[in-house]
C-alpha cells in the first residue's frame, strides 16, 4: 500500500513510507517539538495557531478545530476532558487505523497538545476492542513517550471498547469510555462530557485521530506552513482510502483539493480491466458521486457543492458491472443493523428501507416499493440522537435519484446483472496480497424477520 503521495518538494506531514520503529526515530524527525512550543506559547496561542492553520476534523464533520477547542477552553466550568476518537468503523475507511500503525507517537503528541490547551483534567484514545495491532503500538508508543517526557502532565488512557459502527459517534464513544454500551446521549460532549454529573458538565473536546496527528506538525512548523497544501477552505492533506473496484486499494495521502480521478485513477490503479467506473460512494453518510463526477476536487467544500461529502475521505469504487440497487442494499442493511434503537424513527425506518430495496433486488417488488422507500426517506430523520438516519436517508435516495432505471428494470424480474457487493467494512490490509480484508458479513447478510418494522406504519 503506498502511503504518501505529495511531490518530492512538498513535506509530507503525516506518513512515511516504513512505519517509525521507535521514540528515538520520532523525536530525529522532530517528534515532541509541537508540545515544547505549546508549552512555551501557552493555552491560547496554541488555540489561536491551530485556528489560523485552518484545521478541519477529519472524522467526518470537517468542523474547525480551533473553534471545537476554544469552545471547551472557554467554558465556565472547571473540570474539562480530551478524547481522541480511533474507533474507525465507516465502511470504505482505513486510514485512521494506518496512521496509528505507522506512526501512534504523532497521534500521541497531537493529544497531548489539544489536552493541555483545553485545560483537561484527563485524556482518553478510545479505539475498538478488535485493533490488536493498534492498541498495542499505541500502549508502546505512550510508554516509551511518557519515559522520555514527551506527553506533558495530563495523564493519558487508552480505552478499548465494542465492535459497533456508532462507537465512533461522538455521545456514544462517552458512554464507553465510561464503561456503559455505545448509545448516543442526547447533548454533545461540548455541553455534557466525561463523568458529568448534575451540575456538573465536564465539557470535552474530541477529535478523529488524523485531525490530532496533525496538530504537532503545526505547532512545530507553523500555521502559514500547514496552508501551502490544500485550499483556503481545506488546508493541509488528508488521508484517502480507496477500496472495491480498484487495482491497488490502499491509504494515500493527497493535498485536500486533489481529483477524486486522481486518487482512484493515478494512486490507486483504476478498476480492473479498464471497465468504467459506475459509481464512487463516500461512505454510508453521503450522497454518491457518478463516474461522471470523477473530476470533483476532493475537500469539505467541493464535496458538499457536488452534492455529496467529504466525510472520514474513505472512497468504496463501484465499476459498469455492479448493481446499483444491490449496493443500495447492502449500505442499507448495514445502517439498519446497526441502528441502536433508542429512536424508533430511524430503527424501524432504516429496516423498512432495506425491506423495500431487498424486495426490489429479488425481483418481488413493485413501483410502490419504490415510492415507500422514498417516503421513508424523508421520515426517518429528524429529533433522533445521531446522524445515522441523516445517512440512510441521503445515501438512498442519491442512488435512487443517479441510477432511477436500474430500479424500475428490476420490478418484476429481478436484478439483471447479479453480482455479490458484501459491504466494505475494512478488517485488515493484507500488504502481502496488497489488498483489503472485509470483516464477518454474517450480521449484514439479512435483516431478521423479527427486527423487521411493520410494513402497515403511517409512515409509508
């Protein structure tokens, strides 16, 4: 898997080729210099230079994380928290996992960092139970770190938790972290974090773990240096994952502005035998970009003004051979399954959704599936916990919007061109076969007829 892609005259900030071996390779190559200037500089001229950078989270929102960290800084109350969230479980993304297996000690620093300028009293890298390989460098990293001084005074913890897709969601990953299941809360962490308790919020900041191992790297060089890559809008580089229909799927790190032709195309390969790309989607949260939109510069700004998103810069291919309905399908399931049911809406209208689109690809549905599935669409959201359904319900209907004939040829009859389309969620890199490992499809293979919703709700 190649990892950096930058020109030779460009510094790449997050990747080498080898992974470091060890803390003494780290601070050769200017590990622990980001902290020393935090350190000289103080709390809000650290907050005041990564605002100048224009640094955007890299988990999904691209939110400043400047403002996210003045915010908490900034609150009333005393006792405020740090989370790095490494519990990566988007399908089509396996970039945080990368970052933390080549270099955890940037991760490390860039925590270190946000706690001291946010004032924690405690900080927390909060990563699923299943990264072995990870937790480990991270546990080594933090040990070796911590004996030669380069992790400041907020005390660090790692925290392992559930293989849930909605682990990674903001309120929920504070529910692991403090020890309970992954459910949403209903306020954010910046009004209601770690360990509240009435009257007291405990106002945490988090962020993705590639947002964090960036903040080092500013700090040490400089928010002017941070901006010479990328655009006004969407400085610096990013890590892309690119999966499904390509030669060489992998993690690259691009300027943000890049094509999405030129990840897919010159990085990694293009599809298999030359066939066209059909369609390209961002995740499970975002609306799809058509082979036609291959040339969408890829940043917070062009994503959105495509009609799609950015989000966690994980790209699943899809070439001309691919049902699009089965797609639709299988992100639907997935979303479905993994919907925690604590608002009805979005349980039960996520099962509906894939009950339609199920019907519809085996050949059992009709025109008013389709006109059940839309409606759904537009009901599933609103008043619930997470962004889940948000996600359903744009990703759905962008397919059915792109691809409207392949729904209606498959009324009656069935999909034409069959073909197995598992959902992407990435387990491994296989870097002797050079290619992603899916995990367990068991529980993405059917929706139980008992988690199945009512098909006679006023929703449809």
């Amino acid at each position: 898997m190649a990892s950096s892609s930058v020109t030779p005259d460009q510094s790449v900030l997050l990747l080498d080729d080898e992974p470091l071996p060890d803390v003494d390779a780290y601070r050769s190559a200017g590990g622990g210099q980001g902290l020393a200037a935090a350190h000289e500089r103080g709390p809000e001229a650290v907050i005041d230079e990564v605002d100048r950078s224009g640094l955007r989270g890299r988990g999904g929102a691209g939110f400043p994380t400047g403002l996210k960290w003045r915010s908490v800084a900034n609150h009333p109350w005393a006792t405020h928290y740090m989370v790095c969230n490494a519990a990566e479980g988007e399908p089509g993304t396996f970039k945080d996992r990368w970052l933390i297996r080549h270099n955890p000690y940037l991760v490390l620093e860039g925590l270190a960092i946000a706690a001291f300028a946010v004032g924690a009293a405690g900080a927390f890298v909060a990563l699923k139970a299943s990264f072995e390989q990870e937790t480990a460098r991270l546990r080594r990293a933090a040990g070796e770190m911590r004996a030669a001084g380069l992790l400041g005074d907020v005390p660090i913890e790692i925290v392992t938790g559930p293989e849930d897709y909605l682990f990674g969601e903001e309120k929920a990953m504070l529910e692991v972290v403090e020890g309970r299941l992954p459910l949403p809360r209903i306020l954010p962490p910046y009004q209601v974090g770690l360990f509240a308790a009435r009257g007291a919020p405990n106002p945490t900041a988090m962020n993705n773990a590639e947002t964090l191992a960036n903040v080092g790297p500013i700090l040490r060089e400089g928010a002017d240096w941070f901006r010479r890559l990328g655009t006004d809008e969407s400085p610096g580089t990013m890590l892309f994952t690119s999966c499904g229909d390509v030669v060489r799927p992998g993690v690259y790190e691009l300027p943000l502005g890049t094509p999405l032709r030129t990840l897919l195309e010159e990085h990694a390969g293009g599809t298999p035998e030359g066939r066209a790309v059909k369609a390209v989607f961002p995740g499970a949260s975002a609306g799809i970009l058509p082979g036609a939109a291959l040339d969408t510069p890829m940043a917070f700004e062009t994503m959105k003004a495509a009609g799609s998103g950015l989000g966690s810069a994980g790209f699943i291919v899809y070439d001309e051979t691919a049902c699009m309905v089965a797609a639709a399908a299988a992100f639907s399931r997935f979303l479905a399954v993994e919907s925690c049911g604590q608002c009805p809406a979005c349980k039960q209208g996520c099962l509906t959704i894939t009950e339609h689109l199920d019907r519809i690809e085996g050949g059992e549905g009709s025109d008013d599936d389709l006109d059940k599935l839309l409606s759904r669409c537009r009901s599933v959201t609103g008043g619930t916990r997470c962004a889940l359904p948000d996600g359903e319900a744009v990703l759905v209907a962008s397919v059915v919007e792109k691809f409207g004939e392949e729904f209606t040829a498959h009324v009656d009859r069935g999909c034409p061109s069959p073909r197995d389309l598992p959902i992407p969620k990435l387990a491994d890199f296989d870097e002797d076969t050079g290619q992603f490992v899916y995990a367990d499809q068991s529980p993405y293979e059917d929706v139980p007829d008992e988690d199945r919703a009512d098909e006679e709700t006023p929703d449809d």
